[in-house]
C-alpha cells in the first residue's frame, strides 16, 4: 500500500513523468542531484505512422529518444508506456467531436485529465513510487497535514495550472513540480550547467496530433464525408443579416479574426457559432465583450466556493486573471459573474478559479452571457 506523506521521505521512490523537453528533464536531475530514488517514464500517446506527424515535438518520436538519452545520462531506469487506445477516447475523439459541436477544446487539459496523471497514478503505484513528478510550471503547496494545493508558478508567462484544473485530486497530493518555482531562463541556464542532452531544445506549441495546425485535415480524417462542420454555411450579423459564406463552421472560433469577409467600416470577429443552422455569427469588436460564464464538467482541488464569493478566473491560457462573484457551484458546475467584461470568452475552452495563486477549480466553458457589468 502506496503511503501518504507531507513531503518526501528520503527513501520514497519518485515516478518522473518524462516528455523529453527541457523542463521534465530538468526536474529528473534536480530529483537526481538530491539523491533520490527515480524512475523515468514516457508515454507515447500517438500512432505517428500514419501522418507528417509531430515527431520534432515532446509528444513525438523524438521526446521519447530524448526523454531516453536524458535519462541515460542521469543513470536512472526509464519506461515507454504505450497509452495511445486511452489517448484517442479521452483526447483525440473529443476534440473531433467538440469541434463538430461548434466548440473549441483543450487537448492539454484533456490529456492531463484523463490520460496521463490518472495513468501515471496507476503506473506509480505499479512500480511502488510514492511520489509523482513533472516538469510543468506551477507549484504544491503543502502545510502540516492539511490537503495539498495546487499553487501558480513563479514564472507568470509560463504558468500551467490553467491546464492541470482537471487532474485527479489523487494525483495532487502525490504530486512534485520541481521547476515551479523557477523561471523559463533558469530552467535553460541549469540545464545547460548540468550539460543535459535537451537544454538547448526549442519548445513546442502545436498539438501532437495535429500536423503544421491542419484542424481541418484532423476532422476530415475522423468525421464522415460532407459533415456539417466541413460543410458550406452563412457567415450573418448579430441581427440576423447575412454577411457571406464560409466553407465550414470547424475553421472557426469565437474571437477570430482571420478568414471572416471584409469591406466593412471596422474589423469584424465570430461572435458565436450556430452549429445546428451551420451560422457563424460576426459583429464588431465590443460585441465580443461578456460578464457572465457558465462551466460544467468542474473538478476542485480546493473547497467548492461559497455563493457570492469572489474569486480570481483566467478564461484562456495566457489571459490575466480577473475577479468574478459566484452565482452558484457544485460537484459538477459552476456560474461566475465577471467583475470586468471579457472578451471572447469561448465554449469548449477552460475557466479556472483562483483564491489568490491557489486553484480552487475549473470546468469547461458551455456559454456566456452579458455585456455590460454584473450587478453587484
């Protein structure tokens, strides 16, 4: 029986979950220079084969060469777990069927929700490590014999925890994120000092399953032949006037910009979707602007908020956190009222919850509402 502690005991075994970045190969050797005992693993989620695939990415065939020559180099066992059949229902399946919907997924969140921490509690338990650990860019705070929390990174712009709002509260309080508390730059200059094989290695921004950005070329695989979500609809106004045609809702989001028709007298943006009429509603930049959201599918690392209470909410990676009241929550959903309109806030994207830099929770956007302040 897997142990709980407050913090690492000098003899527990850690699980390093590897992707052959800099960042997880950097948190193996900082786990290695301290003398514990680590065991590497890396997951290949992805038949490669069959596409011009990601193979330069961490998700690809090389970030598990990589992952192996980093883990070569620190002496350290390492395993290749094969979780594709589990990576294509939990992530690949909802992101074609998300987009069919007219909505816009997380693949990250998926993956971290329902493949890889759940699969790497499985396999820590297996190989009788106590601890898990990853190279994301946030923080676990941990007092007495409390619950851990799942904290902001230091690094702001590198902050992950708008990804990790859906892991397993079992994988949270096993969890250690040795490179939290550093910076990008401070990753590379200790990796570069300690000479691993990856410091020097670009980051990756595309989604591994997902060739050079082609969605389309990924729904097209999937869905059957003239699927709606591929097939010619009516570009129209908020009030219902037609603005042109598009070859297919799946090519777009709410807050685009790009590809939408043009000889107005200001920029036009997708509003809202209409999957079923096959419509992308377009409007001025102010019609973007929301004060209200609505999230389902939640999961809390935290104690589910009170109504009316405020709380901070990040609406899209790279977003800044803003005040929200509650309207309600509970085990499965939430209502939030932004204190500040939003732009585009989107359905199929994340809402995170903040109580300072801790994560209380999030859920999966299903809608918005408003444009003017809630009321107080």
């Amino acid at each position: 029986m897997i142990r709980t502690t407050s913090a690492p005991a000098r003899d527990d075994k850690i699980l390093v979950a590897m992707s052959g970045g800099v960042d997880s190969s950097l948190s193996a050797a900082l786990l290695a220079r301290e003398g514990r005992s680590i065991i590497g693993v890396t997951m290949k989620t992805f038949c490669y084969s069959g596409v011009n695939g990601p193979s330069k990415t961490c998700c690809g065939l090389d970030g598990i060469a990589d992952a192996k020559s980093v883990a070569a180099q620190l002496d350290m066992p390492h395993f290749v777990f094969d979780v594709e059949e589990d990576f294509t229902r939990d992530v690949i399946d909802d992101f074609v069927s998300e987009y069919a919907a007219g909505r816009t997924p997380i693949p990250c969140v998926r993956c971290n929700s329902f493949t890889k921490f759940r699969d790497l509690v499985t396999r820590a338990d297996t190989l009788d490590c106590a601890w898990l650990a990853t190279g994301h860019y946030a923080r676990v705070y941990r007092t007495g014999s409390g619950p851990a929390r799942l904290c902001r990174g230091v690094d702001d712009r590198k902050d992950q925890t708008y990804f990790l709002w859906g892991i397993p509260r079992s994988a949270l309080d096993r969890l250690l994120l040795p490179v939290g508390a550093l910076t990008k730059p401070e990753v590379r200059e200790e990796a570069r000092r300690l000479e691993l094989d990856t410091a020097e290695k670009p980051e990756s921004f595309e989604i591994c399953f997902v060739p050079d950005n082609d969605y389309a070329g990924v729904l097209r695989r999937y869905l059957p032949e003239n699927h709606a979500s591929l097939s010619a609809g009516t570009f129209r106004f908020e009030d219902g006037g037609v603005a042109g045609q598009h070859d297919g809702y799946a090519h777009f989001t709410v807050g685009q910009r790009k590809g939408l028709p043009g000889g107005f007298a200001e920029p036009m943006f997708v509003i809202e979707i209409q999957p079923e009429a096959r419509v992308v509603v377009i409007g001025p930049r102010e019609a973007l602007a929301r004060s209200g959201l609505v999230a389902e599918a939640a999961n809390w690392l935290d104690d589910v908020p009170a109504e009316r209470e405020v709380l901070g909410v990040r609406i899209r990676h790279g977003a800044p956190i803003v005040d929200a009241k509650v309207v309600r929550a509970d085990a499965t959903s939430f209502e939030v009222d932004l204190l500040l309109p939003q732009e585009a806030i989107t359905p199929g994207q994340s809402a995170v919850l903040y109580r300072g830099d801790f994560v209380v929770g999030g859920g999966v956007i299903v809608s918005s509402s408003g444009g003017a302040n809630p009321s107080t």
